[in-house]
C-alpha cells in the first residue's frame, strides 16, 4: 500500500512539473513576436508600432546609368524600346501585376503596390492602364477601388471586366477583390476571405480562365498562404463562377504536402480545358531557402482538389541566402500553361531561380532554371536554365516571372540580372523560347543599369518581391521596377516577337577524334527566304542554303550553335540552338594506394600525383575517411516531442534542413574534423520560444557513452544557435556519433525523453594521423598536381591505421577515385621507395629499401608482381613494362619486415603524321600530328600541332603527352613543281628541202617530267615525230617559206608555259640555177621604209608567182600569174606594215627563188 501511495505521488508530482512547463509555455508563447515567414507590408508595419521590428530608414540611391534602349536579338523585331513609366506622379511603386485584355493586345492593365513619397499614406494595389501597347498610361497611384495592404494579381475576363486582388488593409489583413465593368473609371469591392485579423492571408495570385473551349471560362481563382489560421503555413483557395461577385469557402489544398515549416508564393494558372493547377514554394525549414516546390491541381473548376504533390525537391532558392543586392528576395515559382494550338499546348511550365545547378546547390551562381510537364504535371522535365550567360562567374539572375502566349504557344521570362554590371546593381533581362523551353535567347530589356534599395517606410529589405510579364499574339509587355529616377516606379518595355519562319529541330554531331561538327536542321520555306546564318557562340561563321553544314572546332571546349534564316526585305528570324562540348577532363591518380610504416612519433611524407590526360580542366576535391573496425553502435536512446525542433544544422560538410520528428538518425550525413582544427556549428530553431536550449555532444572516444565527453559550449538562442568544435588531444580517429538535441526549459542532456525539443544524430570523421597538403584543386590538360600525404604516428599505439581518400572530379568517365592508405606503428619497420614512381615505357626506375628498428646487416630479397624481378641487392635498378608493384623483405635474422612500392609505367603516346607523301607547289599540305598532345616539337623548333612543308625532304614530330613521356613520327615530303618553261628548240633555223627533207630538234629535259607537247605550225609544213624533250621534222617538199616551232612540258603538278619560238625558213634549191640564170632581181633600197622597187629581167617568156611573207610566215604581199618578158620594174608599197625582216619568194617552172626585205624606221 506504502509503495502504491509512493508511486502515486511520484505520478502526481511528475504531472504537476509538465502541467507547469506546459503552462509557462503557453505563456511565454502568448508574447507576440515578428514572424519573419510573412512578407505583407502592412503587417510589418503594424509589427514596427508595436516595436517589434524596425521599416526602412530613407537613404540617398546611386545613380542609375544609361546603357541604351537598343534590343539585341533576334527573337525579337522590335530593335528599339525606350522604357516607358505608367505614372509621371510622385510616388513608391513595386511588386508589379499585368495582364491583357484577352481579345485586344494593345489594352494592359497593371497593378502595383504604391504609396506616397515620402511615405506615408499608403495606397497598396492600385489601378494603372493602357489603351496603345504600353506607349501611353493613365489611371491612379491610390488603391483600385479602396486603399489596401497590397500584394497585386490583376487579371481581365472575355466580358470586359477588369480584376484587381489585394490584400485588405486594417487589422484582418485578408483577401480583397476590386472590380471594374468600364474599364477603371469606377470600381466596386468585394470580399474573397476577411480573415480575423489574428492571422495573415499572405502572398496571394489570381487567376482567371479565358479559354473559350473551357467548360470553366470565366471562372476567377485566388490562392494565399494562411499565416497562423485554420490553415496555418498552408496555401488557401477560394473560387469564383459568377464575375466575382461571390466566393466559395476557403479550402486547404497543400496540406498533404506537410512542410517543415510552411507553403509560400503560391501561382494559380489554367489548360485548354479547364484545368486549374496551383504551384508554390515548400520550405522544411525557417529561417531557410526554398527546397522544394509542391504542385495541386483540380479537373472540376476548384471544386475538388488532387492531394498535393511535391515536383521538384533538392533545390535551393534564394529567400534566406540572399543575392549580393540590397534587397529582401525569394524564389517563388512562376507558372505558365500553353493555351495555344500549337506542338506544345497544354504543357505547363515553371520558373524559379536556384543557386547553383539544381541538385548540386553549390554557392556561386543564382541561375534562372525552367521545368516543364506533357502530362498535367505528372511528371516533370530536367531543369533548363534560362539566362544564357556563362556559368561559373558568380553572377546573379532572379525574380524570373513568366508568361505563355496564348495564341503562338510562345514563351518569355523576365528577370533581373547583373551579368554586366557591379555585384550591387542590375538590369532587366527577358528570354524568348520558340521550342517549349528547351533553348532560349536572353537580351537586355531595361535602358538603365541601376542599384537596388530598399523602399523608405516599408518591410525590412523591401523593393517588391516580383516582377510581371504577359504576352498575346506575339506582343510582350515586360514590367517591373527600378529606382533610377531615385525612388521605385514601375517601367513597362514593349516588345514583338519575331514571326518569321524559323529552323527548327537543329542537331550538331561531333566528331571527337577530329572536332569536326555536322549541324543539321528543319525548315519550312516561306517567301522572301534567301540563305541561313550560322553562328558560333554568337559570331557567324558561314552562310547557306542547305539544311545541313560542317564546321571544324578552332579548339576543345564547350560550344552554341544557332542558325537563323534570313529573308528579303525582312531580316534574320529566331535562331534554333544547339550545344556541343569537344573534350572532358579524365584522371590518372598514383599510385593506387599509400603505405606507411613509422617508428612511433615519427611522421613521414609521400605524394599522390593527379593528372589530367584529358583536354579540359579537371577539378577535384579530396575527402578523408579515417576507417574503423567499431561495431555497430549503441548509443543511448533519446527523443523530444517537437514544437520547437532542430530545423538546419550546419557543420563543415553537413547542412540538413528537416521537420521534427521527435528522434532523427541523421548518421549517413557526415564531416571531417582534423586535429588542431576548429569548426562553427549553427543550429536553427524551426519554431522558437524563450527558454529554449541545445547541447551538442560528440562521442571522441568512440565508447558509446556521451557523458565522459568533454562538453561542447553552446551560445545564442532561442532561433539559432552556435559552437566552436576543436577535436581533443586524446580523441580517437575514425568516425563517431555527433548528438544535437534542443529542448525547453531546462538542461539538456544526451540521454532520455523530454516533452518538448527534438534530438539528431550525425556523424563526424575524425582524422588523428592523417593530412594533405591540399585537398582541392584544378589541373589543366596534360598537367600533374602533387599532393603532400603527411602520416603522423605521434601518440598513436603500435598497430594499423587505415583510411580512404575519394578523390571526386568531372571526369564524366570516372567520377570517383579510392585510393586506400594504410599506416604501420611499429618498433622495427621497412619502406621501399622508387624513384621515380611514374615513368615512360623504355625508362628505368631506381629501387631502395630503408629499415628502422633491429640491428646488424640486412639481407634483402626483392620480387614483383607481375613476376619477372628478382634482387638482393638493397637498392636495385629496374625498367618495367607495365604497371608493376614491387615488394622487398629485409631481415637481420632476429627481425623481419616487408613493405612494397608501385611503379606506374605509361605507354609512350600514340603520333602519327601519315605515311610518306607527293605533292605539288601549288597546293598546301598539312602535317597534323593530331589533338590532345602536352607539347609539340617539329624538326625546326616550331611548337604547333600542325606543320606545311614547303620543300622536299624529311619531317619529324616529337610530342609529349601529360604524363611526360615523349614519342617521334617522320614522313617523308616530295614536292613536285610545275615544269619551267623549256628552252627555245635548238636546230636547224634555215632548211633546204633540196639538201635535206628532216631536221631535227630538242629542248631542255626538266627533271620529272611526264610529256612534252610540240607544235608546228603550219602544221602542214611537215610531219612532226616526238620523243620526249626530242622532236623530228620530215618536211613537206610542197612547203616553202617560214614556219614555227615551239614546245611545252608537263607533269603532274600542271603544265609549262611555252617556249620561245624557234622561226625556220624553208626552201627548196632544186631548179634555183636555172631560174638565177634567167632571171634577174633587184630591190632598192633596201634596207628601206617599206617603199622599195622591184626590178626583175627575165631572158625568156615565163610566168611568175611573187609572194612576200613576214617573220611568222604570214603572206603579207602577193601577184600571181605576172608574165615577164625582158625588164619588169614594180614600185611596191609596204609601208603600212611593221619593221622587220621579210621574204620574197618567186615561183617558176623553173624553180624557186629568194630574196630577203628588210623593213626598218
């Protein structure tokens, strides 16, 4: 009964404690505090009256810098779009809504948050409009239809009606709808959900369907997050099927995405049929970044909802990592949905902007990324990223909203981006994509370059927490806001799409021996096609009319491609793009393995060598793991009961965002501490209060007890808490258990149950022996990187020690290396060393064994493996001819010890610069001794991969290869030349067929020479016989009189000019003594001016033939038939003809006579 009573009493006191600490909470929590999750500025402000925040003082904004209304690119025919303000009026505006009028593109209606400047008052949502594309603006700075608390959505139905959703201003802070039926000049107001004013509905989006084909068209939709409600941290819905005039009841409908902290920034768009889907930010911890991002979708109009889903998890947004700019930011996702007819519609797509890649995170970038789903949202793309830059550079793009027009199917983003300016300004960039968001073009849109501030009066950081955009049949309103008239105003910039016929579908084939590209691509033709531009990144490199091209790479590295097609007289239309990388970066790590064997307190030192036999850079990161041979651990249990609850830690390696679960065994995740290394640990508090506490324990001796540890000291509190942890002399290396546990009120200690708190586990790699030199780094293609590998014994007991080094890098063909380490404590010990350890076949490497511990002489035996060496001799030579582990025993007859040492052996590089070659002089002939080689070395000194012999003779090339290992190719070079002119025949000048009917000739005989051509001309002054550089004449006895000969060589290369001509004179003397017996002949003067006398006695009768026949045997003069009997005297004129020597001929029966005429000045 003594212990019943006991018990009983022990129960009552224990409820009697926890009804206490539950009370005291209860109070502590009824003191109102800033919840930093809500981003509204009236309630901000109502938060600073209370004194539990401060707004943004007023301070002096730099000045904005011009940089040119000019649009580059080609997604666009609008070449120029000067910014155009919607107000001129004295005011703060931010946070931009826009939207067209669904059956007129030139009507906008544009909403922002606006107040006075200074402030106050404040207006919140008001009302801004144009009726001509943007150019000009009116309508009002003050609240559409009533002042509000902001947060604009603005929307227009196919009935004229304009739609305004805001928050509503005063103490409930709900949802708000103001409506107009003429087009803003009167509005009315209605509620959508009032709230209470003890909770917040925050980040609203409004929605409405404008698909004729919808049996929903017309409906509105407004979503929120519910801030401390019914729905606290979860998205709200409410829906409209009458114009807005009533509204359904609120419905939770992210619920079963069960956040870690809570659903924000939401955005609501519809299908071609009516599908309604709403997309919003899920952060698992607070303060935190985005981490994920949920999707829910209805089929009946917002009627019922399909449980929500998450999309897309391991990303990272900006909302608490921030960007370099001085505003608050986030990274709610921007949704569209393809309303068109075309390839893509019904395909939803979402923006957000990440830091790094997603999946990877890494600080860095902040990048704009696209997904997009084929199926209602089912499943979801690989992310695209959107602005075109380079990665890498550190540069920041964000606040991406997107829009989908609902007649082309087209897409556009805008967003802000500092790609060209300092880390604390920006500009405003759009992208255009034509494929469903699988390329994009990105340009400058704004006309100024400006530096972002937060608004005087308002939340702490604020400047807007998003921009606008909206499209329709091709025209694109871009909208948002910048300071640089020194305060923020809201800035439109018009824009229309390029509507040319465009490639389409281009694919770039490369070839990785050669770096030669094979683009291909479709096209429909249109009128006025004349050609297409090929670019490369950027600059065109060739024009065409064919679908496909070939381009040769000027080096490795990762490349665009865009093709344009150009038409006359309108221009270039949207590129089609396609990427391609030449090249990766591959690794060679040696050796394989460490060895170490130390006296103890000694330490020693080896080198990991990395190389990169790729031929891009390759970047590494070494981690260490100190092995164990602990069994599984039992630790003991403990476990809180949330409320507050451990929402991030972060400790070197380890950054892990979770929900409570009362006891979380987090030991998969893990980091490394060194000895003599301090590192900061940060934990948040993912729902604080005053009083509550963290103890962080680590287990260093590796006993599973946690209470022998030395304490870790924790500050801060209660949202974060912070420590130093330095490893003790005496820990013990190898991996051990970290606990972290938060609780309320009261002590924390490693073991048992609390009713409040929570407690994770993790695991920590503690490294006692074990250090390098460095563990990161880059090593460019062909080069080596040496990594100091320090062991260290001191304190450590005789025994083996072991660990692993994963070496991780982007070598796409082996990611990851182990490399095993091992080290020996112990009183006697042999090491084998080589020198060196990586070598060329062919090369020799100098063994050596050293022996610490024993005494006398050694003898030492040393084998391999693979077998074939054999030594006694305690250091040998060896020249291996492939990889090859050596392994010594060295005794002194008491002792015995082994150890072993790799020798890597690299294959000398395979060079080749083709096989023997014949060419001509006029062609060019290229030497290539192919990619991928360290060095080059050619037989006269020259370095570049390639070489153009320019004569005959014999051609080497030495390369070297990242290893250092060197190889030779020679080809021999012939090159033929075009035959020289040939020499004038020599031979005969002057023959008399009388004395001889053939006469030969010959020219120069040039050195490879096919064939020589001769021509005789007339040719039927003989028969002309060739052999070679030799020709024959076998006259014709009719001929008489000049004739020439010239000749031409050929080989393979081409043919000669033509030799001088050789003129020849030809005659016949047979009968010439009778004919200069009878008749007589005389020419005076002569020389002469080409006037001379001609007088001829004859002794007989006869008839003559008078001819007279220039140097080339042209017949310049002639009378046939003159009959001679006596003197016959003939004054000739040949005047008109040039200087020179000529023939006169005169025929007979009795033969043929000759004189020569000599025409001078």
């Amino acid at each position: 009964m003594k212990s019943i009573l006991h018990y009983s009493i022990l129960i009552l006191f224990a409820c009697i404690i926890s009804s206490a600490a539950v009370a005291q909470k209860e109070k502590d929590n009824s003191i109102e505090k800033l919840n930093t999750r809500v981003d509204n500025n009236g309630y901000w402000r109502k938060m600073a009256e209370k004194g539990l925040t401060t707004l943004n003082p007023m301070v002096d904004v730099p000045q904005a810098k011009y940089t040119g209304s000019a649009m580059k690119t080609r997604s666009s025919i609008t070449l120029d779009s000067p910014d155009v303000p919607v107000t001129t009026e004295n005011s703060f505006q931010s946070e931009n809504s826009i939207f067209i009028d669904p059956t007129n593109s030139q009507v906008l209606l544009n909403s922002n948050n606006s107040s006075a400047n200074p402030y106050p008052p404040s207006y919140g949502a008001n009302d801004l409009y144009s009726f001509d594309g943007g150019f000009t603006w009116q309508g009002e700075i003050q609240g559409a239809g009533v002042d509000n608390s902001g947060d604009p959505a603005v929307v227009i139905g196919h009935n004229g009606w304009w739609y305004v959703n805001h928050i509503i201003s005063g103490s409930t802070l709900g949802q708000q709808l103001a409506y107009s039926q003429d087009q803003g000049t009167n509005w009315s107001v209605v509620t959508i959900d009032a709230g209470t004013g003890s909770y917040v509905l925050d980040k609203n989006h409004f929605w409405i369907d404008n698909n004729l084909s919808s049996p929903y068209e017309g409906n509105l939709y407004c979503a929120w997050t519910d801030i401390s409600g019914p729905n606290n941290n979860d998205i709200g819905f409410s829906y409209s099927s009458d114009a807005g005039l009533s509204w359904s009841s609120t419905v939770n409908i992210s619920s079963a995405i069960t956040a870690g902290s809570h659903c924000q920034g939401v955005n609501i768009n519809t299908g071609p049929n009516g599908e309604l889907y709403a997309m919003y930010a899920v952060y698992d911890a607070w303060p935190g970044d985005e981490n994920a991002y949920g999707i829910t979708k209805s089929l009946d109009g917002g009627e019922n909802w399909d449980p929500a889903t998450r999309i897309l998890e391991n990303v990272r947004g900006i909302r608490n990592t921030e960007t370099s700019k001085n505003m608050r930011v986030n990274s709610f996702p921007s949704m569209a949905v393809d309303n068109s007819n075309g390839s893509y519609s019904g395909n939803l797509y979402m923006v957000w902007a990440n830091v790094g890649v997603p999946g990877i995170n890494a600080d860095g970038d902040i990048d704009v990324y696209i997904i997009r789903s084929d199926d209602e949202g089912d499943t979801w793309s690989t992310p695209v990223k959107v602005n075109q830059d380079a990665s890498g550079m550190g540069k920041e793009h964000y606040f991406p909203w997107i829009t989908c027009d609902p007649v082309t199917g087209n897409l556009s983003v805008v967003f802000y981006d500092d790609r060209n300016v300092g880390s604390n300004e920006c500009e405003v960039f759009c992208a255009n994509s034509f494929d469903g968001g699988d390329t994009w073009e990105d340009f400058k849109v704004s006309d100024v370059s400006f530096t972002p501030s937060p608004i005087p009066g308002f939340a702490s950081g604020y400047m807007g927490d998003y921009l606008g955009i909206t499209a329709l049949d091709s025209y694109v309103y871009p909208c948002w806001t910048d300071n640089r008239t020194g305060s923020t105003m809201t800035y439109v910039s018009p824009y229309n799409i390029n509507t040319l016929s465009r490639p389409f579908n281009l694919v770039a084939i490369l070839d990785d021996q050669t770096g030669s590209v094979d683009l291909e691509w479709y096209y429909d033709e249109e009128p006025g096609f004349t050609h297409f531009i090929i670019y490369r990144d950027g600059t065109e490199i060739d024009q065409t009319t064919d679908t496909t091209y070939t381009d040769q790479l000027p080096d490795y590295g990762a490349y665009t491609y865009t093709v344009t097609a150009y038409y006359d007289p309108d221009g270039e239309s949207p590129p089609a793009a396609a990427s391609i990388q030449w090249g990766n970066a591959h690794i060679f790590v040696s050796p394989p393995e460490l060895t170490q064997t130390l006296a103890p307190d000694e330490t020693a030192m080896q080198y990991l060598s990395i190389t990169n036999t790729g031929e891009l850079d390759l970047e590494y990161d070494i981690s260490t793991l100190i092995l164990t041979d602990k069994d599984s651990k039992a630790y003991c249990s403990a476990s809180g009961g949330c409320d507050e609850y451990i929402s991030q830690v972060q400790f070197g390696d380890i950054n892990n965002t979770s929900t409570c679960g009362g006891y979380e065994d987090y030991t998969s995740l893990s980091t490394e501490i060194s000895v003599g290394e301090t590192v900061p640990i940060t934990i948040t508090n993912g729902n604080s209060y005053t009083g509550d506490e963290v103890g962080i324990w680590i287990d260093w001796n590796q006993n599973e007890d946690f209470s022998d540890d030395d304490p870790i000291t924790v500050n801060g509190g209660p949202d974060t808490f912070t420590a130093d942890i330095s490893v003790p002399d005496d820990a013990i290396g190898g991996l051990t258990r970290m606990r972290i546990r938060m609780v309320y009120n009261q002590t924390p200690t490693p073991c048992g149950t609390t009713f409040y708190g929570e407690v994770e586990d993790y695991s920590v790699n503690v490294n006692t022996w074990l250090s390098l030199s460095h563990s990161t780094g880059t090593v460019l293609p062909g080069a080596s990187d040496q990594i100091e590998v320090t062991f260290d014994a001191t304190g450590m007991a005789l025994g083996t020690y072991t660990a692993e080094l994963t070496v991780s890098c982007n070598d796409p063909d082996l990611p990851e290396v182990l490399v095993p380490v091992t080290m020996i404590v112990s009183e006697f010990g042999v090491t084998a060393m080589a020198d060196p350890t990586e070598l060329c076949i062919g090369e020799s490497t100098q063994l050596d064994c050293s022996v610490f511990g024993g005494g006398g002489s050694y003898a030492y035996t040393w084998t391999s493996d693979p077998p074939g060496f054999n030594s006694t001799l305690q250091n040998p030579t060896a020249t291996p001819l492939e990889n090859t582990t050596y392994y010594v025993e060295a005794s002194d007859g008491s002792n015995t010890g082994t150890a072993s040492v790799y020798v890597a052996v690299h294959e000398l590089p395979v060079v080749s610069i083709g096989p023997d070659t014949t060419f001509c002089d006029w062609q060019v002939v290229v030497l290539d001794a192919g990619p991928g080689f360290t060095s080059y070395e050619w037989q006269d000194g020259s370095t570049n991969q390639t070489y153009i012999p320019t004569e005959s003779g014999m051609y080497w090339v030495e390369v070297s290869d990242g290893f250092g290992c060197l190889n030779r190719d020679s080809a021999n070079v012939t090159i033929n030349m075009v035959p020289a002119q040939p020499a004038k025949p020599a031979g005969p000048a002057l023959v008399d067929l009388y004395a001889a009917q053939v006469s030969e000739y010959m020219t120069t005989d040039f050195p490879g020479t096919v064939s020589y051509d001769w021509i005789l001309d007339p040719a039927t002054a003989g028969t002309l016989q060739v052999n070679a550089y030799e020709a024959t004449i076998d006259w014709d006895m009719g001929f008489m009189g000049q004739a020439e000969l010239k000749v031409m060589a050929t080989n393979s290369c081409g043919s000669s000019i033509w030799s001088d001509s050789l003129i020849i004179t030809v005659t016949n003397s047979t009968g010439i003594g009778d004919l200069e017996q009878n008749l007589g002949v005389a020419i005076y003067p002569n020389p002469n001016k080409g006037i001379f006398t001609l007088e001829l006695e004859s002794k007989d009768d006869m008839y003559i033939n008078l001819h007279i026949f220039n140097s080339s045997n042209a017949l310049v003069y002639r009378e046939d038939n003159l009959r001679l009997n006596g003197r016959y005297t003939d004054k000739i004129d040949l005047g008109n003809l040039a200087t020179g020597i000529y023939s006169l001929r005169i025929e007979s029966k009795q033969g043929v006579l000759s004189r020569q005429i000599i025409i001078g000045e």
